[in-house]
C-alpha cells in the first residue's frame, strides 16, 4: 500500500509539472509581449490603447498647465506686492520707526499685516500648484520610463516601423511635458521663496512696530514731544521735526501707491453695500405708497423719516456696515468714510433725536471736519498737534453746552436715557479737557488717545444707537405691520417677536460700542489679555486639566444650542406646519427628532469648545451606564417614553386626558424630551412624567376627533302623555344651537321611576362647547315643559304611621 500511494505521488507530481510546462508554452506561444506594465513595459497589443491613454494625459497636464500660466492676475498682483516690499526694504528701518508718532505707527503696522496675509496666501496657492506639478511630473516620468522599455522590447522584436514611430513619439511629447512641468515647478518654487523673503522681512518690521506701540504704551505718561510755546523757538528740534515730516510723507505716499487695488477693492465693496441698502428703501418707499392706512400710522413716523432720506440713511448704514465687518480699513478709507458720514449727521440725526438742539449737529459736524485734517495732517506733527488743539478746545466747548442743556432740561420724559448720557458726556467731556491740556505740555500722543476715545465714546455711540433705532423701526415695518412678507408667526406673536429683536439689537449694539471705545482708550489689550489669562488658567486635578475658559465655552455653547432649539422649534410649530396638512401627531414627532439631533449636535460642540477629547466620550458614557443602572432609571425611561410619545402619538398637544391614577383631567400643553405638560380645568399646569403617560391608563377624550356626547335625565309627573313628551324633547334639542346634527340627538324613555316617568335626552356637541350647549338645552327643557303645562316631580315618599298595641307588647 505504501509503495501504491508513492507511486501515485509521484504520478501526480509529474502531471501538475507537465500542466504547469504547458501553461507556460502556452502564453510563450503569445509571446512574451502579453507582459504588460508588471515588469515595466507594455505588450504589443496594448500598444494602441496605452498611447490613446498616454495622450488624454498629456491633453489634461497641458490644460493644467494653462491655468497656471492664465492666472496672470495672482502673480501680477503678488510681483506688485514684492515691489511694495522692496520699497518698504528702502524705506523702513529701525531708525526711521523712531521718528514717527502713534497713529503712524498703527497704520504701517495693519498696513503691512494685511500685505503680510494677502503674500501668505498667495504662498499657499503657489504651494498647491507645486504639489500638483510634482504629482504631474512624477506621473509623467513613469510614462516615459515605461515607453522606453517598451521600445527596447520591440526593437528586440519583428515590430512595424509604423508602432515603433509611435512609440517614439510618445515618448517626445512626454519628454516635453516633462520640460514644461519643470519649468512651472521652478519658476513656482522661484516665487515662493521670493515671497518668504518678503514674509520674513514683513515679521521682522511688525515686530519692530509692536516694539515702537509697546513703547509708546509704556512710555503713555511721558512727554514725547516739546511744549507748545516752545516748539517754534527750538532750531535743533525743528529740524528734526522736519526730518519727521519728509520720513512720514514719503511713507504716506508709499502706502498710497502701494496699497491702491486694496483701496479701490474697499471702496468697490462700500458702493455695493450702498447701491443695495439704498434699492432695500426705495422698494420699501413703493411698498408703503400702496398702503394709506400705514403712512397715517404714528408708529411708523420715524423709519418713514429714514425711508424718505434714502442716499442719507445708505451712506450712515454702508459706513457702518464697513467699519464694523472691515475692522482693517486703510487710513484714507476711514477719512472718505468719515467725511461721508457727516451727510447723516446733518439730514438724519436731528430727526432721531429731536430732543437735542440743532446747534449740536453743527457743531459736531465741525469736529468731524477738524478729525479728518488731524488724520491728514499726521504726516507733519507740528500742525496735527495745532488741529488737534483745536479740535479738542471745540469738541470740550461743544460736550459742555449739551451737558449743561441736558442737566436743564432732565425732568423730562426718557429719563433714564438723559441720565445715561449725561454720564457718557461726562466723561467725553473730562477726556477732551485733558486732551487739551496735556497736548500743550508736550504729550501729544495722550493727547491724541484721550481725544479719539471721547469722540468714539461720544460720536461712535450716537451713530449706533441711532442706527439701532432705525432698525427697530424697520423691523416693527416688517413684523407689526407685515410689510415685506405676512407669516402666521408676525400675526400671532408680533409683540413677543419685536421684544426678542430689540433685546437682540441693543445687546449687540452695546457690546459693540464698548468694544471700539475701549480700543480707542487703547484699554481694550490690557483687559482682554487679563481676561484672556483668567480664562485659560489651568487647573490640575490629577490626570485631569480644566480652565475656566473651558466650562465658559461649554455652558455657552449648551445655552445657544437649547436657544436654538427652542426658536426652531417655535417656527416649525408656528409657520412651518401651518402650510401642510399632516397627520395627526406628526409635525410633533418631527420638533421632537429636530430638537434631539440639535441637543446631540450641541454636545458634541460644547466638547469640543471646552476642549475635551471626544475619544474620553466613551468613559463618561460608560460612567451613565453605572449611573443608569443605579439610580437614573426614571430618567431615561423618561426620555424613551418621550420618544413612544413622539412617534407613536397617543396623544399631541390639544388634547384633554383624564388619568384616573392622578386625579387628573386637564390639556395637553407641551409634550418635552422628559415629561409633558398638563393644564387642568382649574388653571393648574401639572408637570407629568412621561413614563407615566405611557405605563398607566388614561382617557384621551380627543384621540379621534373632538366631539363629545351630552346625557340629561329628565322625569315627568305620572299621567303624561309619554309621545308628547318625546315629541317636545326632540324638538327642543334638534333645534337648539351648538347641538350636532349628525350623529343625531336620541331620547328614550327610561323607565317608570319611583316618583316620575323617566326619559334619557343624549346629543352631540363639540367638546370645547360641551358644558356650555347642556346647559342651555336644560334651561330649553324646562321651558318648554313650562308651556305645555308638564311638570317635573320632585321626590315624594308617603309615610304610615300605625298605633302600637301596649297589652300585646307587655306580654311579648
């Protein structure tokens, strides 16, 4: 058996060789060209379809290679910012950052941080064309690697001069390409280490201006520059002061050249702005010519104001609407800004707060011309110092008239606003005073913070809180008066609706105004900073690191997302679903699925804001299954149930339910994740579990529909004519009101009672209507017994009395 089993072996062996010798004479008998790219050429067969591939591939690297030629407009705006930079090379340096003021300073140093990001950039782009050109080159070289083995293989073969000539061409065009793509690749590379270059250079000079800010911010209290009364008699100062002029002119015009296609990109975005707010008005303008009952409306006089001013209102909304979402605005923007925003203060201004005198706006709008000179004039300090003066002696002398006309006339009405800005004019007041005494001493740079800081205290609040007002006003158009567009939510909830705007506004507004007057008293870093490091403070609990920062993120992010969650809810409920027809109970499943994804969504964010790691998820989720098998069963048997209720929809808010285990009837007033909300009849809202609801029994007496059948026992005196009284009880509730006519009213005759005849009145009515319709058909019955001279019976029991027998009770 065993020599049997070798010899078999042996067999089998032979056979699996001679299979496999003839597999191999079989793809041999091909030949070896069916050898394709597995060992770095192609087969002949494949020859045709590899060249029609290799061409669509040089046809797409070509067509990307065209782009990056055709974007002429980048590496022309990128060149021209290198040669700004050049310029900035000859120009800045340390020596030259000494001789200029604050405001110069601040200005080159958003100046160059805007050209720093704008190069930054074009780095990036320029990074991902090289990462495409290698990914093209390495792609490429592989085809040619390819097509060169296989044109040694076919020269080593009887192939057609024909296949061989495409070969070689194949390989020609690939070896071009590959030229090109190097040629891109180095002139991309070229240009970026040109733009680190300038990146470096554009670090080392912001470094050197922050040094200069800090500088001045710790030096704040010293003189920076001489005495007024002595400025004039100093040579060796003078000289230096025009030393300063020159320097500081030649960078005024050099940020002028330089940063054109920025300024004229700014200014193209404030007359998009303005062509859109000024179309906004005079759509609305049209929309109230068509309306006569609103134009005489009192409550509209002021957005009327607004509306008929249309370029005035334009021009104060574009300019704020820049200033606020284009914080880094370039020295001349904010001075054509500025200038534009004196049309406003002129035309709109006195109309929103008539309570001020006219000579205020005059005098104000005197400042703001002395404002944009003292920005002009920055480049000589001299004459910026003579105008700030000025200005400040202006600004004081116009502060004190309104406060003292303020103190005069504060018994009147809006008191609580009067006392507000007298405070403000307080202190705009003191700064302008000190602004100007200390600029004759010689601080001008103090001198110059205390003075922008009572005008952007002063002048900054007026401009939004009197835009505030008129978007309140525009907003009462819209919601009040439904306007523009007549939702369900505005004419239900109009109040509510313009009370939660309103806060919204003036919160932001507020928020917003502190913000730029504290930067303007350049107090803004210091606090922000220190509430920086209060706020990212670590504090270690053993392997555990939290901040305070961290649990402010987190409660916030969780309060927005229930806000959220709440104000969709409100509008799906409110607006959404009132333009479908829906099942009964489904709108509800679809608020409570909505609210649970945006809960779950708000979770995640608040990790996420408060830094935690979300793969630490799973512990605190293992952590709530400890705790739901302790003690937080009801808790989620409660949000499950809230669930049943959500999609199984037993019952949907509206609904009157009767739990009998509570002693409960009430309606349904909010069904919530954990529990629902009940009102009873009384005026009680009783707060119930929604395990409860789901675990118990209870009566849902509008499951189906809100109809409810009515019962009146109604007895007459023995001896009446029994079809008469059916006759007259069935008229009487057929044709009473609010009685349902289908299913129809039905009498019966009860049954012979112990003092009355007996009949069982039962009708139909709505379930809202109920009480109120069996009453009156009552009231209907007994009149109409009346008439017919029926009476109803009271209760009657006859009592016998018999005499006792006393000889018959002794001998009992």
């Amino acid at each position: 058996m065993v020599i049997k089993y070798k010899v078999m072996r042996a067999c089998l062996i032979s056979l699996s060789l001679l299979l496999s010798s003839v597999g191999s004479a079989q793809v041999n008998l091909f030949g070896k060209d069916s050898i394709d790219t597995e060992v770095g050429y192609f087969s002949t067969v494949s020859i045709g379809s590899e060249t029609e591939k290799t061409q669509a591939l040089i046809r797409n690297v070509n067509s990307q290679l065209d782009g990056y030629q055709q974007k002429d407009e980048i590496d022309s705006l990128t060149l021209k910012r290198l040669k700004t930079v050049a310029s900035y090379r000859k120009s800045v340096s340390k020596e030259s950052l000494n001789n200029i003021d604050y405001r110069q300073a601040d200005d080159l140093r958003v100046k160059l941080s805007g050209l720093k990001s704008q190069l930054d950039e074009a780095r990036k782009q320029l990074a991902s064309i090289s990462t495409q050109l290698n990914l093209n080159r390495n792609e490429v070289q592989g085809l040619i690697d390819k097509w060169e083995k296989t044109l040694q293989n076919q020269n080593r073969q009887v192939t057609p001069d024909r296949v061989i000539e495409r070969i070689k061409s194949n390989i020609t065009d690939l070896e071009k390409l590959n030229s090109e793509i190097n040629k891109q690749n180095t002139i991309a590379l070229t240009r970026q280490d040109e733009i680190t270059s300038a990146i470096l250079f554009l670090d080392e000079v912001v470094t050197n201006v922050n040094a200069v800010l800090e500088r001045f911010r710790t030096q704040i209290y010293s003189t920076d520059s001489p005495p007024l009364w002595s400025v004039f008699t100093n040579k060796s100062d003078t000289v230096s002061l025009k030393n300063r002029m020159v320097r500081s002119f030649e960078l005024r015009k050099l940020s002028v050249v330089s940063h054109k296609n920025v300024l004229i990109h700014t200014l193209i975005i404030y007359v998009i702005i303005f062509i859109l707010i000024f179309s906004f008005f005079v759509f609305i303008r049209k929309k109230l010519r068509t309306q006569d009952e609103l134009m005489e409306c009192s409550s509209i006089k002021l957005p009327l104001i607004f509306i008929s001013k249309s370029i005035s209102s334009s021009f104060l909304f574009a300019s704020l609407f820049v200033f606020i979402f284009i914080p880094d605005l370039q020295p001349e923007v904010k001075d054509l800004i500025r200038l534009l925003l004196i049309i406003p203060l002129l035309r709109i201004l006195p109309y929103v707060w008539p309570q001020l005198p006219i000579r205020f706006f005059y005098w104000s709008t005197g400042i703001f011309l002395l404002l944009i000179l003292t920005d002009l004039s920055s480049n000589l300090p001299l004459l910026s110092r003579l105008v700030v003066l000025v200005n400040g002696i202006l600004a004081a002398f116009t502060f004190v008239s309104l406060w003292s006309w303020l103190r005069k006339n504060k018994k009147d009405s809006h008191d609580e606003l009067k006392l507000f800005s007298l405070k403000v004019l307080f202190i705009g007041m003191l700064s302008v005073i000190l602004s100007v005494l200390i600029n004759a001493i010689g601080n001008s740079y103090l001198s110059i913070v205390l003075f922008n800081g009572a005008i952007m205290l002063v002048f900054g609040g007026l401009l939004i809180f009197s835009s505030v007002e008129v978007i309140k006003s525009l907003f009462e158009l819209v919601v009040q008066h439904r306007l523009l567009v007549d939702l369900h939510i505005f004419r239900t909830y109009p109040e509510e609706i313009l009370k939660w705007l309103s806060k919204i506004i003036t919160y932001s507004a507020i928020i917003y105004w502190i913000v730029i007057s504290a930067k303007s008293y350049l107090i803004y870093s210091p606090v922000y900073d220190w509430v920086a490091s209060v706020l990212t403070r670590k504090l270690e609990l053993g392997s555990v690191s939290i901040s305070l920062g961290n649990i402010v993120a987190f409660v916030i992010t969780i309060s927005i997302t229930l806000y959220i969650s709440k104000f969709i809810r409100f509008v799906l409920e409110d607006e959404v679903y009132t333009h479908f027809e829906m099942p009964r109970g489904i709108g509800g499943a679809i608020s409570m699925l909505v609210r649970l994804l945006l809960l779950g969504f708000g979770f995640i964010l608040a990790f996420g804001a408060a830094d935690i790691d979300i793969s630490n998820i799973t512990i605190i989720f293992g952590a709530l299954g400890v705790g739901i098998g302790f003690g937080l069963q009801n808790i989620f048997n409660n949000l499950v149930s809230g669930l049943i209720l959500a999609f199984e929809r037993p019952i949907q808010v509206g609904d009157v339910l009767q739990i009998s285990s509570l002693d409960l009837m009430g309606e349904v007033k909010e069904i919530g994740i954990r529990a629902s909300v009940i009102r009873t009849f009384d005026g009680a809202e009783v707060i119930v579990p929604n395990g409860n609801l789901i675990s118990n029994e209870m009566v849902n007496w509008t499951l189906s529909d809100r109809r409810r059948r009515q019962e009146i026992a109604v007895g007459v005196s023995y001896g009446t004519d029994l079809k008469m009284v059916l006759d007259i009880l069935d008229k009487v509730v057929s044709e009473q009101k609010g009685v349902m006519k289908n299913p129809k009213p039905f009498i019966v005759f009860k049954g012979f009672g112990d003092s009355s005849l007996d009949f069982r009145v039962m009708f139909w009515t709505h379930f809202d209507d109920g009480l109120a319709v069996k009453s009156d058909v009552g009231v209907a019955i007994d009149n109409a017994f009346k008439e017919a001279n029926i009476t109803i019976p009271f209760p009657q029991r006859d009592l016998h009395i018999y005499p006792v027998n006393k000889e018959s009770d002794q001998n009992n």
